[in-house]
C-alpha cells in the first residue's frame, strides 16, 4: 500500500495529464485549462466570485517562463502558490494589490 505522500504524488501527476491533454501541448496547461483544472478539482478552493482577472494573475505567478503556459515543472513548483491563493487558511493574505471589479 503506498503511502500517503506517494499518493498524493500519484495523484497531482494524472490531475496535470487529464487537463493538459484538453488542447495544444499535452506537456503545458494553457490559461483555460487551468481554470478548468481549479475549478473541477479545487471546487471549495477556487471561490466563486474569481474574477478572469484573479486567473489572470494566477497564471502569471505560475508561468515563471512567461511563455503563456505551465508545464509540469512550472505547475509542481507552483502547488504552494494555488494553496497561497485559494485556500482558506490563507484568506487574510490577499495578493496585492486587488484586481478592480
């Protein structure tokens, strides 16, 4: 039985491969298929009221190449930064400065 680390590790590898795969590169998520990633697979994280602004800037904290899209390194190295964003726990540390409405 593998561990939970292993698990989760597992897991974080196929969750980039289904949503890569949608369009473009299968190795690269693009600004779309992000957004769908947070949205069906952090449904509780990603609030609601995200504006495609907050995406925005999301992707751009990600896409340390700034080619427009995240590959897999970019996207593992980035995990704490979607828990940063979009978690609960971290709420009281909104990004500066917030995008208009």
């Amino acid at each position: 039985m593998a561990a939970n680390l292993e698990q989760a590790l597992s897991t974080v590898l196929v969750v980039f491969q289904k949503y890569s795969s949608h369009s473009g590169d299968k190795h690269k998520l693009c600004q779309a298929e992000l957004k769908e990633l947070l949205q069906k697979e952090l449904p509780t994280w990603t609030p609601t009221e995200f504006r495609e602004c907050d995406y925005e800037k999301l992707m751009s904290a990600l896409d340390s190449n700034k080619d427009c899209e995240v590959d897999f390194e970019e996207y593992v190295h980035s995990l704490a930064r979607i828990c940063l964003f979009c978690h609960d726990y971290f709420k009281d540390c909104a990004p500066d400065p917030p995008c208009p409405q």
